[in-house]
C-alpha cells in the first residue's frame, strides 16, 4: 500500500474535519478506519480501497459539507492530486456515495470493499461509542434526550430522516437497533453482537431509571 497517499489524506481529512462536532470527527474516522482494515485483513478486499475511501467517506455527507456536490468535487480533485488510478478512483467515489443510511431503504452496496467501509462506519454507530455519537448528536441538534410522545418512526423518507425532530432514544430505534442484521459481511456480523447487546442493556437501564418500560 502507499504510505505516503494515506498520510496525506489523513492530514487532509483531519484539517477538514477539526472542528465537525456532529458526530462525524476526525475519531470517527480514524475509527473506522482501523476497522475497515482490520476487516479487510480477514475477509480480503484492496487495502489501498478500503483505506481512502474510509478516510474520505464523511466528506460529502450533507452534514458536513454544505453541497453534496461540492464534495464530491473536492474529493474527485484530492483523488487526482493523489494520482490514483481513473478505475479506482471511480470506485472508491460510488463507495463514499452508497454507504450512507440516509433513513434506510437504500439499495444493498455492491462490492467487497464497499461492504467493509459500510460494516465498518455502521459499527461505529453501535457500542458505547453510538450511544456517545447519539446523544452529542441530539445535543448539537438541540434534540430532547427521550420524548415519549414521539410515536418511533419506522419509515421516513431521507429528508423526514434528517429534519423532524427526534429524540437521541428514538434514534435507537429508527435506525441503531436495526444495523446488526444489515451488516454484509461475516466478521462485521460478529463485531455487531456484543456492541448491539450493549445498546439493548444501556436502553434497559435507561428506562428503568426514567420509571416507564417500552
Ligand atoms: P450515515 O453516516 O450512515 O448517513 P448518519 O450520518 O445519519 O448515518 O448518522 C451518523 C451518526 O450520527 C448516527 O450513528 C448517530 O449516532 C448520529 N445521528 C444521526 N442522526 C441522528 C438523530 N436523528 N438523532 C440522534 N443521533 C443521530
Ligand atoms: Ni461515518
């Protein structure tokens, strides 16, 4: 692999990416990009693939970029500067394009190291970590913690998904809850059990201590 492109995009990213406070920071990404290589290791996949496009999976999310456009733009240049292959290039964009949740409902990912970033990036919202990336989320949204008048919503088109409000709880169920049976690989599917049992005890506890069971 070249060394010297990831840590240039590594530093790239990281200037980018200072100040983001969303959920979407420099350590999400350089969380999921220890595990989408340690991922790769065992189901196989090109390393130089699965690196960059983690690296630079966040970078045209509508949440931190104004123009999804833009973005891509920005990135397609990054790539270029790099001297990345056209065909590789052309891959890892359609990667950072398709993996996002955006409500759900979008269509499976198609290549190996397409899966591995979006296992990996989904892995991420689970575990002790996403419960901490959701309730920072709700914070910087200005969301309640927990609303029980706001029926879960099961299916919402992408803008519902990001403009009506919800709650941090109410995310668990929108969409963190429903991420261990959409994991595409088999290491991932592992990885997903204990971060997701850990969601389940961390709701039970909640509500045991707000005095209502769902
Ligand atoms: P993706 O990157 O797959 O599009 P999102 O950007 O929507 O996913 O979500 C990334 C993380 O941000 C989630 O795992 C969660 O922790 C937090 N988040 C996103 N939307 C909400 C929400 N409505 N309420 C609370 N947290 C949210
Ligand atoms: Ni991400």
């Amino acid at each position: 692999m070249n060394n010297k492109i990831i840590s240039d995009t590594e530093a790239w990213v990281m200037a980018q990416l200072k100040h983001e406070s969303s959920g979407h920071d420099w350590e999400h990404i350089r969380r999921v990009t220890r595990q989408a290589q340690e991922i790769a290791e065992i189901e196989g996949g090109n390393m130089l693939i699965v690196t960059l496009a983690s690296l630079l999976h966040d970078l045209i999310d509508d949440k931190v970029v104004a123009d999804e456009n833009e973005g891509i733009q920005q990135v397609t240049n990054w790539l270029k500067k790099m001297d990345i292959d056209e065909s590789e290039l052309q891959h890892i964009l359609t990667i950072i394009k398709t993996i996002s949740y955006k409500g759900g409902g979008q269509k499976p990912v198609e290549s190996l190291e397409a899966q591995i970033v979006q296992d990996a990036d989904r892995l991420d919202a689970l575990g002790a970590i996403g419960v901490a990336r959701t309730f920072m989320y709700a914070g910087n949204k200005g969301h309640q913690m927990y609303n029980p008048e706001f029926a879960h919503r099961e299916t919402m088109t992408v803008d519902e998904y990001r403009k009506i409000p919800s709650s941090a709880v109410g995310h668990f169920y929108e969409k963190l809850l429903k991420l261990k049976d959409l994991m595409n690989t088999k290491e991932a599917k592992k990885r997903a059990e204990k971060r997701h049992h850990f969601l389940e005890e961390f709701l039970q506890q909640f509500f045991h201590e707000w005095g209502e069971r769902p």
